[in-house]
C-alpha cells in the first residue's frame, strides 16, 4: 500500500513539472501575441494621426511616404486622395431646327475648354451621343427635328480634375424662328483668341463701288492713234520745236496734277473736284446734307474732340464681326473706346456688324451680339448690317439665302426697338447678291465711291462716297458720308 502511494506521488510531482514550465510557455506566448496587437494597433491609430495632420498641413508629405515605405512616384500618391471635383452646368438654346449645348463650370460661369465632353441627347424616338471634339465648350447639332430633347452629360477625368454635372436639362426645339435676341455673351470672342487674319478679311475691292468711266478721263483717240516720232526723223529745227511742246505739255499735265487748293472743292472729305463739277446742281443735290465717318479698329485711336471740332455730325461704329473661317462672333477691339470717345464728343453715334452668317440661326446670333454689346449706351443714329464680300463663308450662299439671313438679322435688332438699316456697295445691291428691293422698310446705306452716284435700284438714305476722306482727329484716311 505504501508503495503504490510512492508511486502516486512521484507520477504527481512529474507531471507537474511538466505541466508548469508548458503554461508558463503559452503565457508568456499569449502576452507576446497581445503586446504586438497593441503594437499594430498603435501603429494603426498613428497613422491616421499622420493622415489628418497631413490633411492639415501639419506635416510634410515625403517624410510621412518615407516613413511607411510608400514610393513618391508610385500612383497611390495624395494627390489622388485630393483631385478638384468640378460641377459643370449645361445650357440648351436654340433657335429654329437647332440645337446648341453650352458646357461651363458652374462657379465661374465660364465656358470650359480643352476637355472632350461626351454628351447623350435623348428624344421621343431615339438616343445619340456627342462629342466635343474642337473642345471649346459648344456642342452645335445644326440639323434636328422639332420635339423635346434631354441632355445628360457622361462624367470624365482630366489632368486631376473629375467633370460631372448634377442634373440634365431638356429643351423644345421649334420648326418656327422668333426674331428675338438670345444668350450669346459667353460665346463673344476678342481677337486674340482668332487668327485674325483668317477671320477678319473684308474685301473693299474698288470695281465694286465706283464708276470708272464716270471718274477716269478718256484716252483722246487722235492722239491714241498718232505714231511716236522717231528723233532721227526730225530735222534740228523741228528737234526744237518738238522740245519746246513736249515742255508746254508737261506744265500742263504738272498744272492739271497739282492744281492750287483754290481749284478743289471738298477736299478735307477725301474728294478732289474741279469748280466746274462742284457747282453742277445733280454734284451739290448729292453732297447735301449732314456728314458723318465710319470706323473701325482699322482707324488707329482717334482724338474724337477734334472729329467734331472739325464739323463731323455723327460717327457708323463697327461693333463686330463674324469670322470669315470658323465663324467666331469677334469684337471690334476699339469698340468700347471709339463709343465711349464719340459719345462724351457730343457725336451722334450708329454701329455696324460684319456678317458671315449662313443661315438665319447665325444672323440671329449676329444680331443677338450687337444687342448685347449696346448694353449701356444709347444711340442716335441706326444699327447697320454690313454685307459684301470676304472670300469667305458668306461669299458662297445664294442671293435668296442672303436676303433672308439679311432679314433675320434686321427683324431682330429692330423688334429690340432699335433702327435698322442695311450697307453694301452698288454692284452687290444691282447685281444679283441681294433682293435689294425687299429692304425698303430699313434704313438703306449705299458705298459708291463716284463725284455723283448712279445708283438706281432703289432709295437710299445715306451715301458713303468715299473711302480716302481726311477729317482731323483720324490719322490717315477714313471714309466719308452723308444723309440725304
């Protein structure tokens, strides 16, 4: 009996000598597994510490990518956590069986450039997608049929900036044209964001205003016809008489070419007559009357003091122009201060457009831009439409297609309650450019660069007569005009 509780004990004291050291083991294992979560943990906490101090400025960048290993160059910078969100606003008008989207940022109000927007336009019958591929911030669907149209605009990234728009719009397009001015402001360019000399290119080509055989002499047909002498014809008494004429006849010609100001008439506007014509009644019926100047940026700064001290009555202002090539609506860049500068002289002051419209949707926009540029002022004399050729696109459209872009332009600057007229040059109002005839409700300017003019197809109500005037305050030349 003693024995085997010898033998109980003993079993006892091995097992717990094996017991205790194994419990101490898992312990001591059990502390280590918890000291290194606490030391992840706190590894984690300190991170976001690091994150929100980054956040605040607190801390440098690269020391914090340094610290946990993170390469600078990778793609998972902070930058990405910091890209700009940009609300981008949508805006739909048209005018008649068109369509435009304007796509701005909506803090600014500013059209956006230099992103692709891809945009989906959704009607009754069918859903298309457009692009913005010239990326100025205008999408222009020319042709669409009349309905209700929704635009939704597809989110996009570009160079860290993230575009989207909170909500589509939706437009009915219309088969009818209401000749009424439209939201062009932010599509109103100055130039230089043109190439101007692809934009503005006006052609003033002088056979298209004046009458060369009403103003050239005419070649004396004997004298025409008389064959030149040869020296070694003539005898030495006839050498000296021949010599003593041809020195008669070049005072003469010297005489006719420069003759005395005593001898002009008229010559501060740019037309150099002689007494004879200057009195005929038909030349003093046609000089009657008030005069005026146009002008443009092509006229340098004027002194406008001194265009009224010099008895000028009113002054035709360029305001604008659309360009010859891609169509921009450009701003005359002495507009402001030749209106500001001829209205504080006490000059009456009108303004003319360039046109390069190819439909009436375009001449509306014209139109529509002249208005918004009159903001502010108030004018006396009327608001011109300047037709004539440029080389460009408004050269190719056809007479009926002109004449009613005319039309569509004239309707709407006067339905503003302005006074509207139209200018050209004799050959475009004869020859088949215009239906001259159906503007006889507006204000007619006629350019013909004659002593008299021979313009008949209609009445005209101003006369542009020369584009060579002298008038102080203007440096070079400048055209002159008069009312009837």
């Amino acid at each position: 009996m003693f024995k085997k509780t010898q033998i109980v004990l003993i079993t006892v004291i091995v097992a717990l000598l094996v017991i205790i050291p194994v419990g101490f083991l898992i312990v001591n294992s059990g502390e280590e597994e918890f000291e290194q979560a606490d030391i992840e943990q706190s590894s984690i906490f300190e991170s976001v510490s690091n994150l929100e101090a980054l956040n605040l400025g607190l801390i440098d960048g690269e020391e914090l990518r340094e610290e946990n290993g993170i390469d600078s160059s990778s793609s998972g910078t902070s930058e990405s956590l910091v890209a700009e969100d940009i609300t981008v606003a949508i805006s739909l008008r048209s005018i008649q069986d068109d369509l435009k989207i304007k796509l701005s940022n909506s803090a600014t109000d500013k059209l956006i450039s230099s992103v692709n927007f891809t945009v989906t336009v959704k009607s009754k019958n069918k859903t298309v997608d457009y692009s913005d591929t010239d990326m100025d911030g205008i999408i222009y669907i020319p042709y669409v049929e009349p309905g209700d149209y929704t635009v939704f605009l597809s989110d996009i990234t570009v160079d860290n900036k993230t575009y989207h728009s909170d909500k589509s719009q939706t437009i009915t397009v219309s088969d009818h044209i209401e000749y009424a001015k439209v939201d062009i402001k932010d599509e109103i360019k100055d130039e230089s964001q043109i190439n101007v000399a692809e934009e503005d290119t006006k052609v003033q080509e002088v056979d298209q205003t004046t009458d060369i055989s009403a103003s050239q002499p005419q070649e004396d047909a004997s004298t025409a016809a008389t064959p030149e002498l040869q020296e070694d014809d003539l005898s030495e008494e006839a050498e000296d008489i021949l010599a003593q004429i041809e020195a008669e006849t070049a005072e003469s010609e010297k005489a006719k070419n420069e003759p005395t100001k005593e001898a002009y008439t008229g010559a501060s506007s740019g037309t150099i007559q002689a007494p004879a014509i200057a009195t005929d009644p038909q030349y003093v019926a046609a000089h009657s009357g008030v005069k005026g100047i146009d002008v443009s940026k092509h006229n340098g700064t004027i002194d406008w003091n001194a265009v009224k001290n010099d008895g000028i009555n009113f002054a035709i202002i360029r305001c604008g122009y659309r360009g010859s090539s891609s169509g921009a609506l450009v701003i005359d860049p002495l507009y402001y201060s030749n209106m500001s500068g001829a209205q504080s002289a006490g000059i009456n002051t009108g303004v003319y457009f360039f046109t390069q419209a190819v439909n009436e949707a375009e001449a509306v926009e014209e139109a529509s831009m002249v208005l918004e540029l009159l903001s502010g002022y108030s004018l006396q004399m009327p608001v011109y439409l300047d037709v004539e050729a440029s080389h460009g696109r408004g050269d190719q459209i056809s007479c009926d297609e002109r004449t009613a872009i005319c039309h569509a332009f004239l309707a709407t600057i006067r339905n503003a309650g302005y006074t509207a007229g139209i200018y050209s040059n004799k050959k475009w109002f004869e020859e088949g450019r215009l239906n001259t005839a159906s503007f006889t409700d507006y204000k007619i300017w006629l350019a013909q660069y004659v002593d008299i003019p021979t313009y008949t197809a209609t009445r005209y109500d101003m006369w542009q007569y020369t584009s060579k005037g002298h008038v102080a305050g203007v440096s070079g030349n400048v055209d002159m005009n008069v009312i009837k």
